[in-house]
C-alpha cells in the first residue's frame, strides 16, 4: 500500500503488485484493509482510462472480493464491463458477488 501511496496513487504501479495483495489482503487486519481500500479509490479516481489499458477496475473489484466488500466490489466489476465491454470473467464475479450477498 505505501508503494502505491508513493507512486502518487498510479494505476500502474497498482496493477504492478495486485498479484501480491491478492494473496495477502485476505489476512491482513482491519486497519490495513482499510488503508488499501483508500488507496484503491484514489488510484482509480486519479486514473484516465485509454484504449488498451489494463483492467484497472476489475483488479479492483478482485481486491474488494477478497477484503469480502461485495457490494463495490460489483461497482468496479460493472466500471470493468463499462470501460472493457463484456467478459466472461467479470460477469462471473458479479455473479459471485451477488451470491455472496445473497447468503
């Protein structure tokens, strides 16, 4: 999270180190998460998509899922179907969302 917050909130830094986050956000305790969730939302509000981009907002909502925030989680998964048209991935993990919400 500090890498990102130095890297003045870029997308590409993020999208840099989503796999290692992924793994560990799970564990990691309430005060953390929440650091993260903070600068998830500053790193895309700061960020200008272009054709060709990475999939910044489903990296997004991956991270969400796992921190178990379903319901933004399925924001950034809809922001990705937005952004990147329509992917089978995406649409399954709007669906896990709402399975999770509907539990």
């Amino acid at each position: 999270v500090a890498l990102v917050r130095l890297s003045g909130w870029d997308a590409f830094t993020l999208l840099g180190v989503v796999d290692a986050l992924l793994e560990l956000v799970a564990s990691a305790d309430a005060a953390t998460q929440e650091d993260l969730r903070h600068a998830l939302y500053e790193t895309f509000d700061r960020h200008y998509a272009v054709a060709g981009d990475e999939d910044l907002p489903f990296a997004i909502g991956l991270l969400l899922y796992e921190m178990q925030d379903y319901e933004d989680a399925i924001e950034f998964f809809e922001a990705s179907l937005d952004q990147h048209g329509p992917d089978a991935a995406t649409e399954h993990n709007i669906a896990l969302c709402e399975e999770q919400l509907g539990a």
